[in-house]
C-alpha cells in the first residue's frame, strides 16, 4: 500500500518528547483494560509525523492491533456518504432543501410527536423533513438507543441499520412509518438521518451505496481496503470488538456496569460485517486506518486527493462550517452525542469547533471531526493543517473520556 510520505516531527513543528505521551497514554488503556488495543496517526501538511499501536486486536486469540487492522468504523461512515450526497450535488441534481419524500415517497405524510408525549400514538402533522435536517441530525429521526418515546419504538423494531438487515430501501420505509421524535428543524438529535441520505444518494445515482462509494470515493482516494463487507483475504486482520457493559454494547446512555471491562461481542469469525447485506451510510463501513486517513487528507486539501478532486474547495467549505443557529447545546438536545455539545456547532457529517473554551478541549476554531460507536475518532484541524485518526474497538464511545484526553495530548505536542 502506498502510504503518505514520513517526515521527523520535528521538522514539521511536533515536540518528539510530547508526543511520547501519545504512547504512555495508548499504553495505559490497554494496561488498565479499557481498550484492548489502539492505533493512532497524525499528519501535519501532508506527512506522516506519527504513528503507533498499542495492545491487542483480538484478546481471545493473542493477535496485535496492527497498522493494517480492519476496524468497524461506525459513524465515521457518516462524513463519506456525505460526500457523497454533496458530489451529487454538484451535479446539480437536487438542492439541499429539498424533501426527502421527493426521493423516497414512504416520507410523504409525516406526523411528529406531540411536545411532551408519553405514547407513540400522540402525534401531529409534521413536514416531511429535508435533505439539509438529514444531514444536520435537525430532521426528528432518533436512534434506538437515544432516549425518548420514538428511539423505544425503534429499539422495539430494530431499527438500527445493522450490517445483516438488508435492503436499505425496506430499512427506510420502516423508519418513514414511525412519526417525528419533533417538528422538522425545532432541535438537534443524533439520528439515523445520513442512513436515509444513504438512500437517498442510492435513488439518485442509480448505483447500490455500496458500488457508488467504489466508484466515486474509495476507488478514486486508493481506499482499497475499506467497504461494508471485510475481503476473505482481510479476515485474519479483522479487530474483535469489545463493551465494558453487562448488556447491550449499543446502549449509549448506559453506565458502565459490567463486571468485564472487555467482554467480547463480536468476533471476527461471524461477524455480520463479513457479508454486508445493509449497505449502512450511518455506521456501515470497516476499513484501516491508513485508508481512513486518505479520506481525512482530502477534506483536509478541500476535496482532492492526488491528481482526483472529489469535490470543490467551496463545497469542502460549506460542509465545514457549523449549519445550526448556535451550538449543538442551543438546540435542547436529549440524545447522547460522540462529541462535546457546548461551543460545538455541527457542519455537514460532523462537528465544527465554535468556541474552545466553551468545547473544554485544546484546539483551533473550525476544527471538523466525528468518531464512532467503537471509539474510533478522527478530526482535521486546518488551522494546524493537521490530520489525526484514532482506532479502537470498544463499544459505547461514552465508556471513556478518550477523546477529549487524545486531543489534548495532540495540541500539546504542536509546538511550532
């Protein structure tokens, strides 16, 4: 695999010495059982200035977290299909204002929950939402493991876009048939939104999720490694993921209350995500860090990767910049999000940095980054003109303030 060019850190502004904390702190999640294993790397311009793994990808069989471990990326997936609604866009095939039951007729007559409701069944009419809400998690959709009464109606109905509950169509008909958690536009709540944006971009292109990303994004950034199924060829690299939790390793909201702080749920042997049949544009890919990596790099350089341009700089812009009235905090969210919510705003498929000291955490303004359900995590900072990508597999991404504490061990070894 070609791999970005490695440059000493110091020549590119990075403290060595600082950044051996990098280690020491991967080191001690692993020793303290929190993670059984990490990776991390860090560009800067363009180059690699850092990268290092730390424990295991699979306890049960002994085998080290490795540069080339396939990971469950989860909601990491939702910056990709984003750009890839927005090439779509550029096509001039639609407006982000659109309805989405202009391309999915199952959202046609919408109802949303009455303001205090207790049932399912308290509802009033409600717009269908639009392509922008779906992106900006403003639409009124949930997730199952949000609370409310709709994210219990969806645990109910297993509305969770798995990897083994395929069709995507059949999955977001389901979804149009459950009302609004809130009218269209009134809050912010992390939803299954970019899953029916995946849908969208299926309608729209006339190509399966998983064939347009191949064509348009993995194939042209050499993300050779990274699709909604692992390759036979990948499964021995393939991460086992991990809860601390006694129950369902999803449950966002849950304490940490297992006796187990690494208790195996999903191994490689068995896994769905060996044979995708739900091409998931929420939470669906797997991939490595290095191919992650090229996707970062090329938000990073506002849409090009090499001799390709995915998109233009001032649509890379537009996505980058925080679409909600304030911070995600203003907007009465209930559900949990995989990043802080006040001095936070929210661009397209991820988080905007408004304000660090209202956020509490080291950083530039305009920061862009998001994370996924197994603690994976990613942010670009173009002030720095820097790239940090972060795996792990450890379910929730609540269990451990990791992120927070990553980002602050980055910042401090920038040093000039």
């Amino acid at each position: 695999m070609n791999r970005m060019t490695q440059v000493p850190p110091a020549e590119r502004g990075l403290d060595p010495q600082r950044l051996g904390r990098l280690r020491d702190w991967m080191q001690s999640y692993v020793d303290a059982r929190k993670f059984a294993g990490s990776s991390l790397l860090i560009a800067r311009g363009g180059d690699e200035v850092f990268f290092h793994a730390a424990g295991l990808r699979d306890r049960e069989a002994g085998l080290p977290f490795e540069r080339d471990t396939l990971a469950r990326i989860y909601s990491m997936t939702k910056p990709v299909t984003t750009v890839a609604l927005m090439m779509l866009m550029e096509r001039g095939l639609f407006h982000l204002d659109a309805p989405v039951s202009e391309f999915i007729p199952a959202f046609a007559e919408m109802t949303a929950l009455i303001p205090g409701a207790e049932r399912i069944d308290q509802v009033e009419a409600a717009p269908a939402p639009t392509l922008h809400q779906l992106l900006t998690h403003t639409s009124g959709l949930s997730y199952p493991f949000n609370p409310g009464v709709l994210a219990r109606a969806m645990e109910a109905e297993d509305l969770i876009f798995r990897a083994d509950q395929g069709p995507l169509a059949a999955m977001a008909d389901r979804v149009a048939a459950l009302p609004l958690a809130f009218q269209p536009g009134s809050r912010w709540e992390y939803s299954v939104g970019i899953d029916i944006i995946g849908r969208v971009v299926e309608i729209v292109s006339g190509m399966t999720l998983a064939r347009f990303f191949e064509a348009h994004i993995l194939g042209p950034l050499g993300m050779s490694e990274t699709g909604f199924s692992v390759p036979g060829a990948a499964l021995e690299r393939f991460a086992a993921l991990y809860t601390p939790l006694a129950g369902d390793a999803m449950a966002l909201n849950a304490a940490r209350s297992g006796a187990e702080s690494l208790r195996l749920v999903d191994a490689p042997e068995g896994s769905p995500f060996l044979a995708a049949d739900m091409f998931s544009g929420g939470g669906g890919l797997v991939g490595t860090i290095d191919d992650y990596m090229r996707f970062a790099e090329m938000l990073r350089r506002r849409g090009r990767h090499g001799k390709e341009r995915l998109l233009a700089p001032a649509t890379v812009d537009f996505m980058m910049r925080n679409h909600l009235p304030g911070d995600i905090a203003s907007m009465g969210p209930q559900s949990f999000a995989e990043q802080p919510m006040e001095g936070m705003g929210f661009g397209l498929g991820g988080a905007v940095v408004l304000d660090t000291g209202r956020a509490r955490t080291p950083g530039s303004v305009g920061d862009f980054s998001w994370g996924g359900m197994a603690s994976t995590f990613f942010w670009i900072d173009p002030v720095q003109d820097l790239s940090v990508v972060f795996f792990t597999q450890l379910s929730p991404s609540s269990a451990y303030p990791a992120r927070a504490e990553l980002k602050a061990l980055v910042q401090a070894a920038l040093v000039g």
